[in-house]
C-alpha cells in the first residue's frame, strides 16, 4: 500500500510504454510507477516499477482495487489496440480504445476527487485520427493543422478521435449543469503522434509499421515485402523525440497549453527516401513492393505531413532528430547492434 502520488502507466508493456518507463524512473525515482497491462513487463523493466498489475482496462472492479490502494496523481493512457488489429475486430476495438478509456478517465476523476487536487491525464492520438478524401486533396493540404480534415475513415482512427473529444469533455467540461462550482479534476492533454520508430522494440501492428519492420528486416538480414507504394508519405517520429515530446507537455504549466489536442512532426519522408537509406546502410537487403491494396487506401487517407506550430509555440515541441539524424545517428546504429 503505497499513498504516496504515483504514477500509473496504461498498456506500459508495449513500444511507448517501455520508453516511457525508463524516462519517468529516471526523471523522479522517487515517485512510484504503477502499471496496468495485459501482458507482463519484460525482466529488465520489472525493477523500475512499483507495482505491475496484470489485467484490462476494461475491468472496473481492478481499477477500483487500484483507486483504493494508490494516489494517482498521473495517468499515462497507453492501452489500446493498434490500427490494423482495430479494422479487423472493430467491436472488440471500440471496447477497448473507447470504453476502456471511458473508464481510465472515470478512474482518474475519482482518484482527483479523493485527493483533491487535479491529475494530469495524458492520452496518446495518432495521425489515423485523419481521413483525407482522395490522393489529391493529400497532395494539396501539404501540412494539415489539428482541426482540418478529421473524418477518419478506420475504426481505430474513429477510437481516437473520439476519445480527444471525450478528454476534451472530461477537461474542460465536465458535469457542466451541477450546481456549484466546476468538479473536474481530469486535466486531459493529448499528442496526436505520427508513425513511431524504435530501435528498441519491434513494431506491433500499426499501419504506418512499415518503415520500422523495413530497417528491421534489413538489419535481421530477413527480405521485406512493402505493402505501400515508393511514394507513399505520412510524418514519422524517432521514439526518444516521442517520449521527449510527452515529457515536455505532461511538465507544461497548464495556463500555457491553448489546446487539449497537439500535432507534433519530426520528418516525412516517401517509402523510396525511406528505402534509400535503408539501402545504403545495408547493402544486401531485400525490399520489395507488394502493394496491398487496401492498406495502401488507409495510409492515402493519412496527411503527408502535420503542422506542429501549436505544439512548437506552446510547450516548445522540439524533435532531435531530423530524418538524416533519425537514421544516421539512432536508428541504424542501434538497429544494427541489436541485430548483430
Ligand atoms: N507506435 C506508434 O506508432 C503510435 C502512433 C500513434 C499513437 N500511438 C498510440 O500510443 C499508444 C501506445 O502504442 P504502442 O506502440 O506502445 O502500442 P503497443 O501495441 O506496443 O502497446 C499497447 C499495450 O496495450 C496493452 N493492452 C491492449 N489492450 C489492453 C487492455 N484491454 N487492457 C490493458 N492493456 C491493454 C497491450 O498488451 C500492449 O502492451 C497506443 O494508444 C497507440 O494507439 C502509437
């Protein structure tokens, strides 16, 4: 039993989660981290965290047991299922990434009435929160701001802009009609994030997954068959810049942030540029094309780029790693140690 403020990590066993344990132990070790997933920490991560419980955001009488042992006064919302999972069950989908959410902002206005004070929520979007009609309109929007162009066309896409809608609900305008003076606790900020690339971990089904399993692929000497077109192009985003990005708008002071929902970009290359690189830095790799159709249609409908000048003015988004250093300084050195 630990009543100190403590941090809980949604879906913390994924590629966010373990980025995001390693930064928040060593920011504040002092502050316990609690986790809730599925699936176990992998060894290395275990002693960084306080507690591990195993099990689902969409059971409530678990995070019910938590709200009774802990003082939460920080939520990172990871859990969810990832985009191509999402199309194929979509009930199961909306379950989780909007029912499941639903509950850990119940848990997290609870945890801020019992304690008095407000607990930041952080809820991680993604650019499938966009849906662009046609290859031309994405040719002509260039870099789209957070508002323009949100009729995402997958389930998962759907899942997530709904639930800013929802965090914005829970933030700004909760129980708007009770008497008395404003009862929300639920201070909701949120990152709409490009495609990630980890050195550290392997991509887990996401439909921008196909630039980390190419470099993967290449370093692990394994052929990859592309599923999207040479120019393709959606914005990505090292992992530590995502991680970073999260940091700084979670450590923001809230009178700064004039939106609940933030872009950020890093680099926006083509499935050729992409290619390219990985080509260069692995000579014999086996990269093909092998369009499939349909996942070709989801990533069309993604911007080939986002404009981040909200993020860049209010919290100073800043990425370290522009495309030449994504791959030159972090991606192909890492990729290739772990490989070799
Ligand atoms: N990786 C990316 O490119 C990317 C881009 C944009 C947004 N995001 C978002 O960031 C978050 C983390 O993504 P990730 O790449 O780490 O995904 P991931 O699939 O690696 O991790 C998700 C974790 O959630 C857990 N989980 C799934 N259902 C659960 C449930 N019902 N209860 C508890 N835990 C459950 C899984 O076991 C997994 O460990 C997700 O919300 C994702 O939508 C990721």
């Amino acid at each position: 039993m630990s009543r100190k403020d403590s941090v809980l990590i949604t879906g913390a066993s994924g590629e966010m989660g373990h980025g995001l344990i390693v930064r928040q132990a060593a920011a504040e070790p002092e502050r316990p981290i609690i986790t809730l997933d599925l699936k176990p920490l992998p060894a290395d991560l275990s002693p960084k965290v306080h507690q591990q419980f195993h099990g689902s955001i969409l059971d409530k009488e678990l995070l019910a047991s938590i709200q009774t042992e802990y003082a939460v006064d920080r939520v990172y919302h990871l859990a969810a299922l990832l985009s191509t999972r999402s199309e194929f069950s979509p009930e199961l989908a909306h379950k989780v990434n909007v029912e499941g959410t639903l509950n850990v902002l119940e848990f997290t206005q609870r945890q801020g009435e019992s304690h008095g004070r407000s607990v930041i929520f952080f809820y991680p979007s993604s650019i499938a929160a966009y849906g662009l009609p046609t290859i031309a309109a994405k040719a002509a929007a260039g870099k789209v701001n957070e508002d323009e162009f949100n009729q995402p066309t997958t389930m998962y896409g759907a899942n997530k802009l709904y639930c800013e809608h929802l965090g914005r609900y829970y933030g700004r305008h909760y129980k708007q009609l009770a008497a008395g003076p404003p009862t929300g606790k639920v201070d909701f900020r949120c990152i709409r994030f490009p495609g990630l690339i980890s050195a550290e971990t392997l991509p887990s089904g996401g439909t921008s997954d196909y630039a980390p399993e190419m470099i993967h692929a290449a370093a692990a000497g394994k052929p990859y068959a592309c599923f999207v077109r040479p120019d393709t192009r959606i914005p990505f985003m090292t992992m530590p810049d995502a991680i970073d990005a999260i940091v700084r708008l979670v450590k923001c002071p809230r009178g700064s942030l004039s939106r609940t929902v933030y872009n950020i970009g890093a680099f926006a290359p083509a499935v050729a540029e992409i290619e390219d690189i990985v080509r260069g830095a692995f000579p014999k790799c086996g990269v093909i094309t092998d369009v499939d159709e349909k996942r070709q249609r989801i990533v069309d409908s993604w911007p080939a780029d986002v404009d981040d000048s909200a993020a860049r003015r209010d919290w100073g988004h800043q990425p370290a790693h522009d495309l030449a250093a994504a791959f030159g300084e972090y991606l192909i050195p890492n990729i290739r140690k772990r490989y070799s």
